[in-house]
C-alpha cells in the first residue's frame, strides 16, 4: 500500500475562527482542512460523522464548504446549534445510517475520534462508503491504541473504573482538584468511552476490508497529553506544539493519534 506521509505544521487559530486551545486539536483540524484543500471542490459538500459540539463543522465551513455535523447525542447538538452562525453548516441529532435512505452522497466524510467509541466501527464504515461520492475522501483520526496516552492513562483508568473501590474514588477527586470535568472540547457527549484501541495495521486492515485505500498519513503528539506531563503541557502552547513536532519525528507507535485519509478503492 502506497501513501503519502504528513508533517503538519502548527500554528494557533483565533478565537473567532474555532474553539479549539490546544495544539494537537489545530494540528489534526490542518490536518482535515489540507485534505478538504487537496481533494474537494471549494464548495463541495462535507458530512462530519460524530460531529460531538460542532467545533470542527464549524471550522470546515468558515473556509467555505458546506457542511452536515451529525451526531447520536443530543447535549452535544444542542450545543452545536447555539454556536453555529454559518447558514450552510447544519447540525442534527441522528446517526450516519438514517442519510442513507436520501440518496445524498458527499465530496468529503470526516470521521474524527469517532470509532474508538463503537462497538462495531466495520459497520459504520460500511455506511460512510455508501454515502461518499466515488471520487470523494474519508477523513478518519483515531489515538493510537498502543499509544502514550492509551496505554498510560486510558487503559488503566478504565481498569480503575471497572474495579472501583477507594482508589478510584481519590483518582477522581485529583483529577477534579485539577479541573478535570470529564467533557472535551470536541463534545459534551456522556459516554466518550474507548472500547476499540487501534494500531495503524489493524485500523488499516478494517478499512482495507471495506474498500477504501489509504491516501495520507499523519501523527497526532507525543506525551502532552499525559500526566504528569500534561500538566506542564497545559500551560505552554509552545511546549504543545513542540511535542507534536517531536511526535512527526518519532515512529507512528510513539504517537497518540494517527490522522489518514482514504479514497475508495475503484480499481
């Protein structure tokens, strides 16, 4: 499988333009937007999958393409929609299955830290290959389930909540002392669970079944999301974005994320 390979650039965007603050959330929004750039129209159509708060919708749409954001939860639309000021970005509350009896195909599908969360990601990604337009791309961004944060922090608080007890209970409260509310900036949904931990095999594998062909690769950051560094992370943008440049020049199993786009395989 051949494929292009990515180093992203970082720079910080202005409040106006999205509601993201840290820079592994602008590297993966340049990311999609230098995928939009190179393989739609400039006003072609964009479906946005598990849109969460519409942070990222609302971004593809200011630099012009029209843009669906949907999502199953409803907390998160609703503050998708307060947000919203753009007329030809949209958000509703339904699943990507329920678009495909309208017959509608789009020029782009952005998938973005949406399949670790499902149970069966192969049927979802059999649905966004119906509903994308032959010479269209899929834009999916995952953490790297062997990963520094996945394996450091996901895994084992998810062995804590599973076990619960005291330890868990003051895991809880630190966290709390530190401002940890259990939401993101991408969506204010109530169960952001991982329950699929990719490696870049086994996700290229699952969409390989399904038809697609990997187009561009791309890696997330390094350690700022893991504690203890997050914590010097957080206060430092330019210590953020350093560690996903640092991510750039290290193997892709030393990320937390992988970003791809994929194209259908028409051959």
């Amino acid at each position: 499988m051949s494929f292009q390979q990515t180093e992203t650039v970082i720079e910080p965007m202005s409040s106006g333009t999205v509601g993201y603050t840290k820079a592994v959330d602008h590297k993966r929004l340049k990311f999609i937007l230098d995928q939009l750039y190179d393989y739609i129209p400039s006003k072609g159509k964009v479906l946005d999958v598990g849109c969460g708060n519409g942070l990222m919708s609302m971004a593809v749409g200011q630099v012009g393409y029209h843009t669906l954001g949907v999502d199953i939860s409803e907390k998160a639309i609703q503050k998708a929609n307060q947000n919203n000021t753009l007329s030809h970005v949209n958000f509703k509350v339904m699943s990507a299955n329920d678009l495909v009896a309208d017959g509608f195909t789009y020029d782009a599908i952005i998938c973005s830290e949406v399949l670790e969360h499902l149970d069966d990601p192969s049927n979802l990604l059999q649905t966004l290959y119906q509903l994308l337009s032959d010479r269209g791309v899929l834009i999916i961004t995952v953490p790297n389930g062997r990963g520094p944060r996945e394996l450091l922090i996901t895994k084992p608080m998810q062995k804590l909540q599973k076990n619960g007890g005291f330890l868990l209970a003051a895991v809880k409260a630190f966290k709390k002392t530190l401002g940890y509310t259990g939401t993101t900036e991408q969506s204010d949904a109530d169960d952001l669970t991982h329950v699929q931990f990719f490696t870049k095999q086994s996700l290229s594998n699952m969409l390989d079944t399904q038809n697609f062909r990997m187009a561009t690769f791309g890696k997330a950051n390094f350690l700022a999301d893991v504690f203890p560094f997050s914590m010097l992370a957080n206060r430092s943008y330019m210590l953020q974005k350093l560690d996903c440049r640092l991510a750039d020049t290290l193997p892709h199993y030393c990320t937390c994320g992988f970003y791809s786009a994929w194209i259908k395989n028409n051959e």
